[in-house]
C-alpha cells in the first residue's frame, strides 16, 4: 500500500503545476515563471544567431540554456509522477504520449542532443524554438486551437490536399506558357511552384512575373480560382474555433445546472466546476460570466413570480 505522505506530497505537487484553488497564488507563480522562462529561452536562442552577440555573451546564453533545461526536465519529471491526481489522463502510459508530453519533451531534447552528439545547439534553433508550444499550456485560446486542430485534422488536410493540386496545376500551366520566354525562372514546373505559391496565396511579391500574353491570362484565373480556395482552411478553424468554444460554454454551463439544482453552490461543488473548467481550457472569467448570468435568471424568475402573486 502506498505511503500515505508520498502520496499527499504527489498531490502537492500535482496541485503546484495545475492551477486550482488550493495552490492559487503558488501554482499561478510557477506557471508565469516558466512562461517567462519560454520567453527568455526564445529570445535568448534568436539573439544567439547573431554573431557578434554570440561571440561577445556566448557564456550566458549557455547559462540559461543549462538553467532552462534543468527546470524543464525537472518540472517533465514531477509533472509525469503526479499527472494521476488529476482526471485530464486516466494513466502516465497515456499522459506519456499525449500532446502535452510530447511538448514538454520537445524542450529539453534538442540540448540532451547537443550534448550527447556534440551538436553546436545554433544548429537546432528550430527545435529550440519549438519550446513556445509550451505555451498552450497556460493560455485558453492556443489551447483550443490545438483542440480545434486535432478534431478537424482530416477536414483541413483536405482543404490543404486541394491547395496543394492548385498549386502544381498552377506551376505546370505557368512552366507550359513562360518556359520559353523566361526559362531561367520558368525553366521547370518545381522552378515554377515559387511563383505559383506566391500567386495563389495572393502575397504577390512580384519577383517573378509572367510577360507572356497567354501567362497573363493563365495568371489572372489562377487567381481569380484561388481567391475562395486559400480562404477555405483559414475560414473552416475560424468557425469550428467558434463551435468549439460554444461547445465547451454550453457544456460547462450544463455541468452548473446540475450541480446548482439544490439551488446553491457548495465549496466542492465550485472546486468541481473548476476542475472541469480546466479541463476545457475555458478561463475563469468565462465561468463567472455563467454563473453570474445564471443568477441573474435567478433574480429575474423570482421577480415574474412575485409580480404574478401580486396580479393574483
């Protein structure tokens, strides 16, 4: 049987990395300082490509490397112990190949692989830069986005399945008019898939342009066709960003309903509330709104009937 003390010191620390209640002003601390330690590591990592800068500070930049990583192995370390307490993952088996974990793993491996292989870590800037998906953790909207994202996956690969057909229809029809007119920019149709990308997402640059009568004309219906074609996978998480976050309003207020049927709110009744708000991503304000409109309904139910006994 497990030791009584460890497991209320797993739950300490559980409480410590997941905002709630009991830990409000420590974990809400912790979590601003490791946003505030995603945010140096970037910029430090930025600064770092810059020569002058990484000949003349290139000893503190490989301070806050050491310090950052340490903090996040340390934080993956206890938050893979102690992910039990909560209800988000029914086992660590599950937590371990979850997107979250995966995130946290993403911060620290680019500096074991610097280590281990004798990597200059300039070289893996973009896996450094990788630690701002940290971020989703601590802000509601980019985590609703990741929801958003994994549930219409298989929808947005189709929207960008289509791009991608427009895109080589583009450049084989722009290679086929201007190969003979430009071929040092038209010469050959992944040469052309430049100027078709450019083109279809309407960017326009400018630095590679038909001159031809019959590339002019392909190029203004290209355009003309990408127009509702690139809008659409912006346009399909816009609204399913939307749904989602109705979605998730409609089923914590739900949740309110039944727990306020007594007609009040308990402590544990909140407590649970705010569990679930967190496991919706939804931020403590959308809940007050809720609960506040709720007791409005409330106030206002109890004036019509005063308003009937009075009548009667």
């Amino acid at each position: 049987m497990e030791n009584p003390k460890i497991k209320t010191f797993r739950r300490r620390i559980f409480d410590l990395l997941n905002p709630n209640d009991r830990f409000g002003r420590s974990s809400n601390a912790f979590n601003i300082f490791i946003v505030f330690l995603v945010l140096v590591n970037v910029l430090a990592a930025s600064l770092e490509t810059v020569e002058g800068l990484h000949e003349t500070y290139g000893k503190i930049f490989s301070l806050i490397e050491i310090f950052s990583v340490l903090i996040f192995s340390i934080e993956y370390i206890f938050r893979f112990w102690s992910i039990s307490e909560g209800r988000k993952y029914p086992t660590r088996y599950h937590f371990l190949f979850s997107f979250d974990s995966v995130v946290d793993l993403l911060a620290v491996v680019p500096f074991y692989l610097g280590y281990l292989f004798g990597v200059d870590l300039r070289a893996l800037i973009a896996l450094r830069l990788l630690r701002l998906l940290k971020l989703i953790r601590y802000f509601e909207p980019l985590a609703i986005l990741a929801t958003v994202l994994k549930t219409e996956f298989r929808a947005f690969m189709a929207a960008m399945s289509v791009l991608m057909i427009l895109v080589f229809v583009a450049s084989t029809g722009i290679y086929f008019f201007e190969k003979q007119a430009q071929p040092d920019v038209f010469g050959s149709i992944p040469q052309s898939m430049w100027w078709a990308i450019v083109t279809l997402t309407t960017l326009g640059y400018g630095d590679v342009v038909p001159i031809t009568m019959a590339g002019k004309v392909f190029s203004a219906m290209i355009t003309i066709l990408s127009l509702g074609t690139v809008a659409l996978p912006a346009g399909m998480l816009a609204s399913r960003f939307s749904e989602e976050l109705r979605k998730r309003k409609n089923s914590l207020n739900s949740h309110i309903s039944v727990l306020a049927m007594d007609g009040t709110l308990s402590s544990s009744d909140r407590g649970i509330l705010e569990a679930y708000r967190e496991q919706l991503c939804l931020s403590e304000d959308d809940m007050q709104k809720l609960l506040d409109e709720r007791e409005k309904s409330k106030v206002s139910c109890l004036l019509c009937g005063k308003e009937r006994g009075h009548g009667e």
